[in-house]
C-alpha cells in the first residue's frame, strides 16, 4: 500500500508525480490499544518538498482489517487537509484528494496497492 502524490505542473497543465511513500506497519497509532490487535499500515508527518520549495508534512492510518483510512496533510502548523474514510476495496487508489496549497500548487494525494 502505497501513497501517490502528484502535483498540477502550470505550463504543460498536466499531472506530474511528486513522490509514492510505501505505507509501513504501524503497531501503536496515537497509543490507541486497539491498533496492536489490527493490522495497521501507515506513516507518520513525513516531509515532501513541492517543486516551489514549500513543506508538506503527511500523515496517514490505514487499517487492513476494515479499510478504514485517514490522511491528513499540513503546511506549517496548519491543517490543510484531514479526510476520514473506508476504501472500497483494497487495491483501489480512493480515496483521491485535490487541495491548492498556501503558496497555489494543485496537489492530488490517493492510496492505494
């Protein structure tokens, strides 16, 4: 399970790949007791460098016991995206989130297989 971050490059008006950061087991999310019983994928705040320069820090839980997934990205100290969910099947790359960040790069973040 992998995250895809892609970014919307102005002068060809295409999507261009940022980065795929492997998802990795997680064995207690936020000291969540329940997280040792499942099996829990993820990353936790990782820095990706945009082509301006600007920091975005990602974090994502994923759980293969019921796909239920959460990604939240920050610039900053600020919250820029946080979205709760269940993928519909595992090998799916939902959910698919577009946001324009602070300094107006289009990024589109999705997991999946």
């Amino acid at each position: 399970m992998k995250l895809y971050l892609q970014y919307g490059e102005e002068l060809s008006e295409q999507w261009k790949s940022l980065c795929e950061i492997e998802l990795k087991p997680l064995l207690n999310v936020n000291s969540r007791p329940f997280a040792e019983a499942q099996n829990v994928l993820g990353i936790h705040f990782v820095p990706v460098r945009l082509p301006n320069g600007e920091v975005l820090n990602v974090d994502i839980t994923y759980s293969t016991e019921n796909r239920g997934i959460s990604i939240r990205i920050l610039s900053k100290d600020t919250t820029l995206i946080q979205v709760g969910g269940f993928k519909r099947q595992e090998i799916s790359y939902d959910p698919n989130v577009i946001f324009i960040t602070p300094n107006g790069i289009y990024v589109s973040a999705m997991v999946g297989a």
